[in-house]
C-alpha cells in the first residue's frame, strides 16, 4: 500500500512555506513564495504543485487568531490581508480531502514536541523571533488548546499603540521590525554607525541580518539595538516562567541567528526577574526544526486528527 502524506503549510508575515510530509514528519519535498504578494494565489499554485493521490490531507499554519472549526483568520496584526479568508472552505473545495487551519506557531510547537526539539520535554512554550513574535504552549504533552498570543502581552503600560490595538506589546520592543524601526530611528538623527555603509546608503533597507553583521564587528548602534531588545525578551521569558514554569522554552525563527548578543542578553534578564527556583529548571534552547516547524507540525496536527483526534504526543 502506498504511503499516505499529508501537504504542510506555514503562511508567515514574511514567507509562505508548503511541503510534503510524512508520518514521521520527514520533509519529502518543499516550496517557499512570499506571503505578502497575493497569499490565496500563492497558496493555491502551493497546493497544486505537490498534490497528488497519495496526499489525504492539508495543514494550514497561519500568523494570527484562527477559528479552528471554521477555518479562518479572525485576526493577524502582520499579515492583514489573510483577515477572513476561509481557508478550509476554499480549499476544501479544490481538494477532496480534510483540511485543517492552526496558528503558524501552535503548529511549530506540536512540530517540535513531535519529531523535534521538544521531544523529550512534556510541557514547554515555543517563540518564534522574527517578523513578530509568536508563541504556541505544549501542555503535559498536548497541544494546550488557548490563544497563547505570548507576543501581544503588554509589558509597557504607556507603550505604543500595537496593531493588535493593545499598547505596549512585547513583539514591540523584541521583533526584527521593532530593531529595525529603532536603528532607523538612531540613524535619521545622525547617530554614527557603520551600518550607513549597508544597502548602498540606504538605511531604510537594513534588515535585522544586517544589524547583527555590524553588532558583531563592535557597532554600538548595532549591539545596544539588539541587547536593548533582548533585554525585553528576556522580561518575557520571566513573565512565561514565573506563570507557566515550563520545562524549556524553544526558540525559532531569524533572530535566534543572533543568539549570542540576543537571546543570551535574554537569558541574564530572565534570570534577574525570575522565580531562582522556577529559572533554574527551564532550558532556553534552539528549535531543531528551525524554518520547517510549523509546516511539519500543521502536517502532524492531521495526521493526529485523522486517527482520532490530537493524542499525547510522545
């Protein structure tokens, strides 16, 4: 009997990634589109390109707070034109087979409890660092079945407005847009910094690579842009562990490339804010899956639903 495979995707604020998995979560073949072009035509060519006879269903990871029943976006403060699109039921129509809608980073956390970095941990929380901030929790080896916008929590009273329409997120202060906007910021005021030397001059084309390249050759803009926001990331890290007290906390997603100025200004902030007792037993650690987590884990997610509904994963 030929092996049955199930059509992961992963719709970022950036990227749309498909593939096609298997029921050991092996990655068998994979596509990648910008998502910010035209995300249903892209999504569609996604499905087209690796549908087959073989395929008996589609995982949908999506950036934002989806209706699961019904398939849709309810909200994505990154990716608005993903708002209302009824995922499952346009699909559906187009694919005689089951289709399945979770946020992005709820699919990454049960990709990375399933054949992951999570495997040998039975509660931990999953933040993706990278356009914003998002988060899916893993609970006594499920799936904790909640919003888990770890991102939007508030941690500035008197903060900025968010698009979520909160004041103070934490994605404000520690996502690549939040470095971004301060370094450009700094920059449109005169403050020296070798990162005027990138994109030809043009500041505003600075990426988040960019200001770790120059963090790492002494820029003080560069380095006190990325401490500063890892010094907020780690206030979230203390706020997860003092509430959830998971076993680890696994980071995914572009900006853990600067873990050693980052995440490790991160980690000392979280040790400062935390409960010592709670602090000591969690582990901060890299995704394995890295950019596949949430297509895996969405493929995962119907593979556990078609035999019955989400199981312990072990």
């Amino acid at each position: 009997m030929p092996e049955k495979y199930v059509i992961g995707i992963d719709i970022g604020g950036t990227n749309l990634r498909a593939a096609l998995i298997s029921g050991r979560g092996e990655v068998i073949r994979k596509i990648k589109e910008p998502s910010r072009v035209n995300v249903a035509e892209s999504l569609q060519k996604a499905v087209e390109n690796l549908f087959s006879d073989n395929v008996n269903g589609i995982g949908i990871g999506v950036a934002g707070l989806v209706d699961r029943k019904e398939g849709v976006v309810l909200c994505s403060p990154n990716l608005h034109g993903i708002e209302g699109v009824k995922f499952k039921e346009s699909l559906g129509k187009q694919f005689p087979v089951p289709v399945l809608v979770e946020n992005d980073a709820n699919a990454a956390a049960f990709g990375e409890k399933w054949v992951g970095a999570g495997k040998e941990f039975n509660s931990f929380v999953l933040l993706t660092l990278g356009t914003g901030i998002g988060s899916g929790i893993i609970y006594k080896g499920m799936l904790a079945d909640c919003a888990a916008e770890i991102g939007h929590m508030s941690i500035n009273a008197d903060g900025e407005k968010c698009p979520c329409g909160n004041y103070g997120c934490l994605e404000l202060y520690v996502a690549a847009n939040a470095i971004h906007s301060k370094v450009v910021s700094a920059l449109e005021k005169g403050s020296e910094s070798l990162l005027r030397e990138c994109c030809n001059g043009n500041i505003y084309k600075i990426t988040a690579e960019d200001i770790y390249k120059q963090a790492i050759e002494g820029d003080n803009l560069a380095r006190e842009a990325l401490k500063e926001a890892g010094r907020y990331l780690g206030i979230g890290f203390a706020n997860i562990i003092n509430i959830i007290s998971p076993e680890a906390i696994i980071l995914t997603g572009g900006l853990i490339g600067a873990w050693n100025i980052y995440v490790q200004e991160a980690i000392k902030e979280a040790s400062r804010r935390s409960f010592k007792a709670l602090f000591d037993k969690v582990k901060i650690i890299p995704s394995l899956l890295g950019d596949d987590a949430g297509m895996i884990g969405a493929a995962g997610l119907v593979f556990s639903s078609s035999s019955g509904g989400q199981k312990k994963v072990r």
